[in-house]
C-alpha cells in the first residue's frame, strides 16, 4: 500500500550555476565560446593524427584517443549547461539523468587509465628508448587504449547499478548543472547513507589509485633520467610537464568531489566545472602548445589548405 501511494519521479530538476537571471544570460557567451574551443581543438588533435603521416608514433596515438574522450566527456554536460542558460525551468528525464551518470563515469574512468597508459608511453621513450618501437608497438597501444575503455565501462556500469533500482519519489531538485551521482542519491526515499560510502569508495579508489601510479611512474622517470645524465632532469621534465599538468588539472577536483567529507555547493559546483568544461579545453591546448610536432602539422595542414586554394 505504501508503495502504491508513493509516486515516482519521471524527471529531475537542475538548479543550475546560479540562480540570478541576469549572471545566466552573462554566462551563455563564454560558455559557448570555452565548448566551441573545446569541439575544435580535441577534435583538430584527432583529425591531424588520422590526416598526418608525421604523427603516427604511439605518444600521437594515445593523445588523440585522449582528446576525442575529452569531446566526450564534455559534450555530455556543457550543451545541456549552456541550453539550460536560457531557461528558467531546468529539467532532465530520468533517462537522461541516468544516461549522464552512465556516461560522464564511462568516459572519466577511461580518461584516468588513458593517463596511465600514457605515462607507461614515456616512461618507455624515456627509460627505454632503444626498445621503444618494439614494446611500443600498434597491437599493444590498441590494446592498452581498448583496456581503458572497459575498465571506464565497468566503472560505470558498477556506478549506474548501485542507484539505478533506487526509489525516487519525492525531491527531485539536483543542485547542479548535470546529474552528480552524490548529489541525486540525496533525492532516493531511503537512507542512502552506506550506499553513498560505497559510491564515493568505488570512483575515490579508481581516481586515487591512478593517480598515485601516474605519481609514482613520473617521478621514477625523472630519478632515472637524473641518474643517467646530467642534464636528463631538465629534458624529460621538459617532455613530462604537459602530462604531469594534465593530471593534475583532471584528478584534483575527481579526487576532492568523492573523497573530501565535508559538501560545500559552491565549491563543488566550481570543481564539475572545472574537470566537465575546463579540463577538456586546456589539455588540447597544453599539448599542442608544448609538442613542435603537432604544431608543425597544423601548419602544414593550414599549408596544404591555402595551396588547395590558389589552385583552384
């Protein structure tokens, strides 16, 4: 009979960034703009490695399957931010909801073993570089890339399970901008409580856990190199400093959001911005703006283009 009387929730409600129309219709350009930047340059990255016969070393390989999950990951959440500027009611099926959780911990996951993956790309350029191309070889990138996505694939399958039975049947406001697995288990009609410990145990080891490799496996690089050659610690902190920023910028705000015990929304909301929006703009940019190969092909690609051009 309780159960009868309980009603279920078809649709959520995001209260979004803010709550002040007039910072919305603020915000809309420049949230435009940072996704359009986004699409292009993790998407001119894929593009140049499948284009470029210079850039087919494993490095390029690894870095534009990183780039096109940074498309992903954000294309998940920012073109339902930046539509939902322009609305006052803010609402979200429970299907979609749902497809969001599914598929922000499906392409973060396989982001965080990518990273992995490709800081055991350098360290084997580096520490290695005599056997780079046979233990580098295309069947084990693949491999290794393939690994990454179903690893993000059970943990997200993993996350979706523990909430998907949940009963929803009374709040249905998310303060967020896209469904936060901590934030919409606060809306079930029972005590989430072990469930939500179990959630934020299952994301927090998988961050921390990479995380502390990625630590470990650039340091180890960096002693090595030093080790071998006077001026080696410069060079391959050189090489490493782009990777090394990425992981920063991407498992700061993961590891704080699902492990940090205190909740403070606007800090919170700060953090989803920052690894759903941000991140996916500055790694493209960092790695491009850093790497001379990459540059050298976007100017034999502009090249190429103003050739085609003249001929015609």
């Amino acid at each position: 009979m309780e159960e009868a009387n309980q009603s279920v929730v078809s649709e959520f409600i995001f209260r979004g960034l803010c709550n002040s129309r007039e910072l919305q219709n603020f915000l809309l350009l420049p949230f435009s703009m940072l996704y359009l930047m986004t699409v292009v340059g993790n998407l001119l990255v894929v593009f140049l490695f499948i284009t470029d016969p210079h850039l087919r070393s494993p490095m390029y390989f690894l870095l534009a399957n990183l780039s096109f999950v940074d498309f992903c990951v954000s294309s998940v959440t920012t073109p339902k931010l930046i539509i939902d500027f322009l609305k006052d009611n803010k609402t979200i099926s429970f299907g979609g909801c749902m497809s969001q959780i599914l598929c922000v911990h499906f392409f973060g996951g396989s982001e965080m073993v990518l990273l992995v993956t490709m800081a055991y790309d350098r360290y084997v350029a580096i520490c290695k570089p005599l056997h780079y191309s046979s233990i580098m070889d295309r069947q084990k990138c693949v491999w290794l890339v393939l690994i990454s996505w179903v690893i993000g694939f059970v943990h997200a399958m993993s996350q979706l399970a523990m909430i998907l039975d949940l009963p929803f049947c009374g709040p249905r406001t998310v303060d967020s901008f896209f469904c936060d697995i901590p934030l919409v288990i606060k809306l079930a009609c029972m005590d989430t409580h072990t469930l939500g410990i179990l959630i934020n145990a299952d994301s927090g080891v998988l961050a921390t856990t990479c995380f502390i490799i990625l630590l470990i496996s650039y340091t180890y690089i960096l002693v090595t190199v030093r080790l071998h050659s006077k001026n080696g610690a410069s060079k391959a902190l050189s090489t490493c400093t782009a990777h090394i920023t990425v992981v920063l910028l991407f498992f700061g705000p993961c590891i704080f959001i699902y492990l940090w015990p205190l909740s403070i929304t606007w800090v919170d909301k700060f953090l989803a911005v920052f690894y759903t929006v941000i991140t996916p703009l500055l790694n493209p940019a960092i790695y491009t703006l850093r790497n001379r190969d990459i540059r050298n092909a976007i100017k034999r690609l502009i090249s190429q283009h103003m050739d085609s051009k003249d001929n015609f």
